[in-house]
C-alpha cells in the first residue's frame, strides 16, 4: 500500500509574518535592572498590533469599521527574566479561529543568545460598537478570510 500523506516538510506554510521586535527600556525595569513581568503583556499588544497591520489591518482600521477585539483570556509563562537593553523576539501566531473568537500564541526570546524568555497566549472575541458579539465571517468576510487562512495550530 502507498503512503498518500505528505511528508511533515511539504505541508508546512512558509511563516508569512515576521516577529516583532522590542528593546527593554530602563523604565520597564526594576531596581535590579530586570524587566518587570507586567511589561511582557504590553509587549504581546504591541506583536498583536503588528501582526494585524502585516495582515493588512491595522487596529485603527478595525476600531473604524467598529470592530472591538477585546481580551477575554491571557496566560503568560516565563522562563528566564529579561534585563535592560535587551532585545526581545516576539514570533505571533494565530491558533485558533472561528469567526468569532481568535487565540494568538507568542515565542518571546533573546535576539542575541536565542534563549526562551516566555511562552504565551491572548484570546479574544469580536463585538460591533455596541458590545454586542459578531461573526467576522458574516460581517467582515475579508478579514475573516485572512484570519483564516493565517490559522496555525501546530504546538
């Protein structure tokens, strides 16, 4: 009998989007020069954000066509502490999506050693200007394309 599945090389998706970059500021520090832990959520909204504008959406964009994405869930787990003047790589990826409801994991590591520094994820659903929920599938099938098409739910 022939084997018919693809070989795990071929049906991996070339990463479209590139990781986002940040430099830890002095104030995200603390007495110690290390990184507050609390910065490492802001820093998953600024990957987010740069994630949706590499989608071709900018936050802006979506707040104008009133579509509210807020954060329902967020689970951070840090490995090794971040200090002062480091440069953290975020690499963003949709993990889930349903129309309704999205999951965005993040890699955050050191851009200079490659050390892991925190595994992550976000999930958020989608309202209209009223807070009411909506399907992006019905309402916005463009950008509900997008999001699907960008869903990678390897581990």
């Amino acid at each position: 009998m022939q084997d018919t599945r693809i070989a795990p090389y071929e049906q991996q998706k070339p990463r479209k989007i590139k990781p986002y970059e940040h430099k830890a500021h002095y104030y995200e520090t603390d007495k110690m020069g290390i990184v507050h832990h609390s910065n490492h959520i802001r820093w998953m909204e600024e990957a987010r954000m740069d994630l949706l504008e590499q989608l071709g959406y900018s936050f802006q964009q979506l707040e104008e066509a009133e579509v509210i994405s807020p954060v329902v869930a967020m689970e951070c787990k840090y490995t090794s502490m971040v200090h002062f003047h480091d440069t953290v790589v975020i690499e963003t990826k949709i993990s889930d999506y349903d129309g309704a409801k999205m999951t965005i994991q993040y890699r955050m590591t050191d851009k200079k050693s490659g050390e892991l520094r925190a595994l992550a994820k976000s999930e958020h659903c989608f309202l209209n200007a009223a807070g009411i929920p909506i399907s992006l599938k019905r309402s916005y099938p463009e950008l509900d394309t997008k999001f699907f098409e960008m869903v990678d739910d390897e581990e």
